[in-house]
C-alpha cells in the first residue's frame, strides 16, 4: 500500500495544475448553476459557461489519459518495470486518481442540490461516481496500451470509425448477421424503468472494466485482454430490454389508437408580428366523439403540416398546451403557426397531417412569479429564472432559464426530454386578484444552450389593455404518469378564418 500512497501522491502533485483547474471551473459551474445571478444571461456568464463546457472536458480527459501512460504498459523499457511495483497495485492506484477527479465533478453537483434545495436528492447525485467510473475506466484500458496521446487518439479513433463501419455494413450488405439483430439479444422487460437499466448496465461495464484491467495489468498481454471487451459487450447486450441497443433504447409510447384524436374542422386564431412578418396561428376543432380532457392533460404538436393544391405548408412553433374549449363545449388543440402570406395562398379545404404526443400529468403549483427579469424560485434541487420579459401589444414572450438536473439513477417516471424542460413544469398568467381566467403559456421546444442549463421562450395572447402589474405567472410542477404518441391524418378538412 505504500507503493501505491507513493505513486498516487506523485501523480496529484504533477498534475496539480489540471486539479486546481478543475476545481476552479467547477466552483464556476456550482455558481451558474446555483444562484439567480449565474442563471441570468449575462455576457460575462456566457463566458464562463461556455469555458466549463469546453476546457473542463478537455482538461479531464488529457490528464487521465496523462496519467495512466505515466506508467505505461506498451513500452518494454518502462522504468517501472524493473521497481518492485506490484501490477495490480498500479492499475488500483489508477483508479484511485481518476476517481478523484470525477469526484471533484460530483461534489459540484451535490454543492448545487444544497444551493437549490434538492437535499434530499443528493445521494442520487453523489451515485453518479460510479456510473461515470463504469464509463472512464475503459479510457484507462486504452491508455495503457499506447505510449502517448497521438496515439491513443489514433486508437480511439480507429475503435469509434471501425465500429460504426462493421455496424453499418451488416446493416447494408450482410441482412442475415446477428449484428442487425443485436437487440434481440436483451432478454429484460422492454419497458423496465430508465434507472433500473442504468444500473444494471453500469454494474456490467465497471466489474468487466476493473476484470480487463486486471488481467492486463498482472499479464501485459494486450491482444488477448481484447477478450474481455468483448465478453463485456455481449453480456451487456444481453441483460438489455428488448428492443434496445446495450441498454439504450428510444422512447416507446402505449398507443393502440383507441384515444386517436380526429379533427373535425381547422380555425384561425390570433394574429402576431415577428422581425416585420405577420403569422396566424392555427388550432384544430376536435370530432365531439373525442374523448373529453381534464385540465392535467397536456398535448404537444411534434409536426403539423397543411397540404393545398399539391403544396406542403408547414406551421412553426412546436407547442405543449392543454386543450381548449369554445361556447359549444368542442375541444381544440393549438397546431402553431403560419405565415400570413402563405396562408392567403392556401385554396380550401385543405389537408392535415401532424404527430402528437398526449400526457397526463399531477400538477401542483410551485411559485408565482411577476414577470420581470430576474425573477425565480428553487426547490428539490431545481431553479428557474426569468431572463427576459418582452411584450408586441397583444403577446407576452418571456424567455427562462433552468437548471433541472437529472441523476442516472434517479426515477423519472414519464419525462420527455424532447419537450421543453423534458415536460415537468407549465406556465400560466394569471391576474393577482384572481378575477379573470387563466392564460396557458404556448410552450415551444427548447432553445439550444451551451451548458447543463436549459432555456425556452414561451408566449401568451393578451386580452386587449391588459396591464401587466396585474398579472403574475403561475408554475406548476408536472410529474407525468401517462403519455401516448400518435398522429393525424385528414383530408378535405374545413378551415374557418376568425
């Protein structure tokens, strides 16, 4: 044990510069991630966020890879080799060094759940130690059999490219190998929960990395320890659900057509200016023999196209709102929008085709917030602020920011992560003397953000003179327990123009 204390201590004291800069780009982090203040869109935050995105990475996997060849295997003169250092004993202080610094990664997430109050979510967060480790040891395997970085990249490469080569080749040309049938090898529930596939997985790619490395470290026969990859790789395809590839599979939604949703007639809406453009939305009258929603039922237009004379129109603003309801008692469901002058071009009736993804949800109010910039709550380990309120008359835009973290082995029952904020929070404005109705915000796909942390920008039609002072906004916290993927296709359906 003293040899390996010895060796451990020389690596962190070489490589103190790349620790304390992975502690100081992780204080950052636990900064943007924990406070009101990081959350803002800022230019000195983008900054920063876009330095722990980028350098920290980096700087993690250099000094791994760093590490590992200090004491190299590939090469036959290696001044260790004539120390007594016992092999086994290199390899566990590897392990050791690198599962200090995913440690120092782990801590920054823990040091967020405690500044966002998520306390009791902590031991998930702490867990991801493991995962991560099942996931980097496998970098110590490639490492040890090269001499220095160049040509480690060149392996990784040649694995990454030769992989997807053969894969894609038994795809084309070879139908009959087992390779286009791997994920018929999973024998496990197709529906078993997320977590429980993660941890299984996991627990087979830590225990045949730490088998691969032992026997590569004690026999320094590189050929041969390709042997156990490999076994690794079989077994894990195995104890997959059915249907997935190593335990990664897509989202699959229980629909067999009964709650098929059929579109009755198409309306106009309100109309809307963007950059000097006039848009109109659109949303679609359901056939009354649709089944009747309650206010936890949200559905999400994915697609909506309206075909006229040969020509597809497709409309913008992919939305996740809950049905609405006219004088007659008809639900209608938004379908987006579309330009004015695209939509004076269409010759009616007109054709539909759009995906949906219905999901039924408990809500429970979380904050209300005045729309106003900088405004935010935290809790249970989330955060949400307000970065930007703007108004154009008759709609609110009001862009937010949040930090939802997701642990691998923490359940998340029903989530999309396709939907803005992966579906767990909604937005209503509503009047703070609670004198009128309601109104939901349209709440379109997210925006692409650098960062763990994520952003929307959501909209809501305002009555005419509506003062905002008035008016706060409602967050409700969704925790989804059903959720059906479908889709549309109409013809000659009737438009409506309002």
């Amino acid at each position: 044990m003293k040899v390996i204390f010895h060796l451990l201590k020389k690596d962190l004291a070489r490589y103190a510069w790349a620790i304390l800069i992975l502690v100081a780009l992780t204080a950052v982090e636990t900064y943007l991630l924990g406070t009101d203040a990081g959350l803002l869109k800022t230019h000195a935050n983008q900054i920063l966020t876009s330095l722990t995105f980028i350098l920290g990475p980096i700087v993690f996997f250099v000094v791994i890879i760093m590490v590992v060849q200090e004491e190299t295997l590939a090469d036959p003169d290696a001044y260790w080799l004539a120390r007594p250092i016992s092999r086994s004993g290199l390899f566990l202080e590897k392990m050791i060094f690198m599962v200090l610094l995913i440690a120092i990664g782990v801590a920054g997430d823990v040091a967020v759940m405690f500044l966002n109050d998520g306390a009791s979510r902590i031991g998930y967060a702490a867990f991801e130690v493991v995962v991560a480790s099942a996931i980097w040891i496998w970098q110590i395997f490639l490492a040890a059999q090269t001499r220095s970085l160049p040509r480690y990249l060149l392996l990784a490469v040649s694995l990454f490219v030769g992989f997807y080569a053969v894969t894609f080749g038994s795809v084309v040309f070879l139908h009959a190998s087992p390779f286009t049938h791997i994920g018929d090898l999973g024998i496990l529930p197709r529906h078993m929960p997320r977590h429980l596939v993660v941890l299984i997985q996991s627990s087979i790619w830590l225990l045949g990395g730490i088998g691969t490395l032992l026997y590569l470290y004690r026999t320094r026969r590189i050929l041969r320890s390709w042997i156990f990859p490999a076994a690794t790789m079989l077994l894990s395809s195995i104890l997959s659900p059915a249907d997935s590839f190593f335990g990664i599979a897509g989202e699959y939604f229980a629909s067999d057509h009964s709650e098929r949703l059929r579109v009755e007639q198409i309306r106009t809406g309100n109309s809307f200016q963007v950059n000097g453009e006039e848009f109109i939305e659109c949303e679609a009258v359901l056939a009354s023999d649709t089944l009747d929603f309650d206010d936890n039922t949200r559905i999400s237009i994915s697609y909506a196209q309206l075909t006229s004379g040969g020509t597809n129109y497709s409309l913008t603003g992919r939305l996740s709102l809950r049905p609405g309801k006219d004088l007659d008692g008809r639900q209608s469901i938004s379908l987006g929008s579309i330009k004015r002058s695209e939509f004076d071009n269409i010759k009616l009736p007109v054709d539909l085709m759009t995906t949906y993804v219905i999901t039924v949800s408990e809500d429970r109010e979380v904050a209300r917030l005045a729309p106003d910039r900088g405004k935010s709550f935290h809790g249970n380990g989330n955060r949400v602020v307000i970065r930007e309120t703007r108004r154009d008359e008759d709609r609110l835009d009001v862009t937010i920011g949040a930090v939802l973290p997701r642990f691998s082995l923490e359940p998340t029952p029903g989530h999309r992560e396709v939907d803005a904020f992966e579906g767990r929070f909604s937005f209503a404005l509503v009047r703070k003397d609670g004198s009128a109705t309601p109104v939901d915000f349209r709440i379109p796909y997210p925006n692409s953000t650098l960062g763990k942390a994520k952003e929307i920008d959501i909209q809501a039609s305002l009555p005419s003179g509506t003062v905002l002072g008035d008016h706060e906004i409602v967050v409700q916290a969704r925790e989804t327990v059903k959720t059906i993927s479908d889709f549309i296709r109409a013809e000659n359906v009737e438009v409506v123009k309002r």
